[in-house]
C-alpha cells in the first residue's frame, strides 16, 4: 500500500498471472471510490482489506467503482463492495461483467475462425479454452455508468476520461486537468510494454471488421503526450514520471519489430500466414504463450499494412502475407 498523496492511494494486489501484481487506486472526493477491482481469489481480497484498514477504511465504505478496462485482473473483486452503487466504465466492460451469453458466443466463434484463416496448428487449439477458463478470476455486475471520452468522473469533478484503446478495446485512463496526472491502467507501463490484443468486431460485423489494436495502441499513447501527462499510475509495476521519453521509446521499438516482420517476408520465397510470421519473430515464446505472440504479430501486419508496406490475400482459406513491391 502506498499513499500518492491525500486523496489517492494505491493498493496492491496478488493475481495468479505472469503479469505480477496489479494495482487498484482508492480515490477520496465527494464520493470514496476504487478505480479497478483486482482478480476474483482469496489472497487478493485479504490484501486488499487488509490495505484499506491500513488506511482506516473498509469494503463498506467503497461508494462506487472505476474500471479502467474489462480484463480478468482488474473486474475480479467487483461483487465484493456491498455499498457501491455505481460501476463507471467503458460500455464494453458491460459484456464481460453480465457474462453476456450471445457476445461470448460471438467472442469464441472469432477465435476459431480466426486460429483457422491464420494458420494456426490444431494442436494450439488449446487456448482457445484457456480464454474462457480465465473469467473465472473475474467478477460479475453491471455497468450502470457508462464512460466515454471527455467525461467527468462522478463524485470527482476534476477528473476527466480519455479513451485509451489498444490494450483492450473497454480500456480507459482517468485525467486529473490541473496537473496532468493519469491513472492509465495498463495503457502505460514502465517495466513492459502492453500487448495490443486481439479482439473480434462488434456483433453482425464479419472478420474483416476487426479492430486493429496496434494503431489504435500506437494513436493513444501520442495522445498521452499530445494531452502532456505529467506522471501516471499505472495498472502494474512503477509509477512513471514524466513519461513523454518511455511513450516515445515504446512507438520507435515497435517500428523496429515492424522493420523485423518486413524483413521476415521480404526474405521469403513466398507468402507467409501470420501463425509462420509469428514463429520467427517470438522462437522461443509462440509455443507457449500462441495467443499474444499472435496478438503481436498481427499487430505488427496491421501497422506495416497501414504503410502499404504489406500486402494480403486468401490463399486455401488462410490469410497469407508478402512485401509490397511499391517499398523502397
């Protein structure tokens, strides 16, 4: 548990995940509120009381609750705040807090259809099970304030919303005007970069209406340095000063992978699916980690195709990549 300063203070909790430790926020305004909730396991809610009794409060008091996007470790604990009589989020957390049953189906029919058109091998067809069994460490509700850009936060008028997607197509970060300081879930991180994941289009759109989480990653993260955040309180890890130089390395890395995945295919023979592409760029992690090495790969083919660098077309029902003869 730390103390920002008087009004703000971070709790830290465990989460089974690779990722480590994820941080909630406890907000002191006109209303006490939490931004993120945690995972859903017993060794999170007793950090969790525990921290708050720290600082004299308990769950009773948690008035309403902040959700800067909709995955696992940071919905877990939702349930857990008797008292809370608003959840504020981007409408599309809405999906995974009411387990919408017709979004989920849709969401399990994309992956399958897109593991086939990328060539995935069945044998990675696994995971697909692994994206369901992970709700179980998420909590259930419903949101009853939606949030969108420009927004004030309620109960505390100088907090101001800014869309942050890319990360998770519900992802937001909460702006404090008079300095510049951001809660930024997991949009900026000091020690990693966040994976710009796969998501499938809204329902009734076919696969081809897909978001394209890297450039919306890439557009949110200049906006950060357009809007001048000053410090931001992030999701895991750090707190990150002055983040302009962090937000600036992380765009020009992401070119280089770019630069790695052109020369990939400019150096093949032949076209390639973004499964082989993702095999020679993570070699030592598709095997175990298929669905965000692929989330990485096709966002570097998005990137590179917004250049006109790439090309793609169908080839026997699988996508297929090759390099644009028109680069120099």
């Amino acid at each position: 548990m730390k103390v920002i300063e008087q009004t703000i203070s971070q709790i830290t909790l465990p989460t089974p995940f690779a990722v480590g430790d994820v941080h909630v926020y406890m907000l002191a305004g006109d209303t006490l509120s939490i931004v993120d909730a945690g995972v859903k396991t017993k060794e999170a809610w007793e950090a969790l009381t525990t921290q708050l009794k720290e600082l004299g409060y308990r769950p009773n008091d948690i008035e309403q609750i902040f959700i800067t996007h909709h995955h696992p470790d940071h919905i877990g604990l939702t349930e857990q705040f008797p008292k809370a009589k608003h959840i504020a989020a981007h409408p599309n957390v809405d999906r995974w807090l009411t387990r919408d049953q017709q979004y989920l189906a849709h969401y399990m029919h994309f992956f399958e259809q897109y593991f086939i058109e990328s060539g995935i091998p069945k044998v990675f067809y696994h995971a697909l099970d692994q994206l369901e069994a992970t709700m179980d460490f998420a909590g259930k509700g419903e949101v009853t304030i939606p949030l969108v850009e420009g927004d004030t936060l309620p109960g505390h008028p100088d907090w101001k919303v800014v869309e942050t997607k890319g990360h998770a197509q519900s992802h937001l970060s909460f702006l404090r005007v008079h300095d510049h300081l951001l809660i930024g879930g997991d949009h900026i991180l000091q020690h990693i970069s966040s994976n710009p994941i796969m998501e499938p289009p809204e329902i009734g759109k076919t696969i081809e209406y897909r978001p394209q989480p890297m450039l919306q990653y890439r557009k949110n993260l200049q906006k950060c340095i357009d809007i001048g955040v000053k410090k931001v309180l992030p999701g895991h890890g750090e707190i990150v000063e002055h983040p302009q130089h962090l937000i600036f390395s992380r765009l020009a890395k992401q070119e280089e992978r770019a630069d790695y995945v052109y020369d990939i295919l400019q150096q093949s023979r032949c076209a390639l699916t973004p499964y082989e592409i993702c095999t020679k760029l993570f070699p030592k992690q598709f095997k175990k980690q298929i669905d965000l090495t692929m989330s990485e790969t096709i966002g570097q083919l998005d990137y590179l195709e917004s250049l006109e660098r790439v090309r793609k077309r169908k080839e026997d029902g699988k996508i297929v990549y090759e390099a644009s003869i028109i680069d120099k």
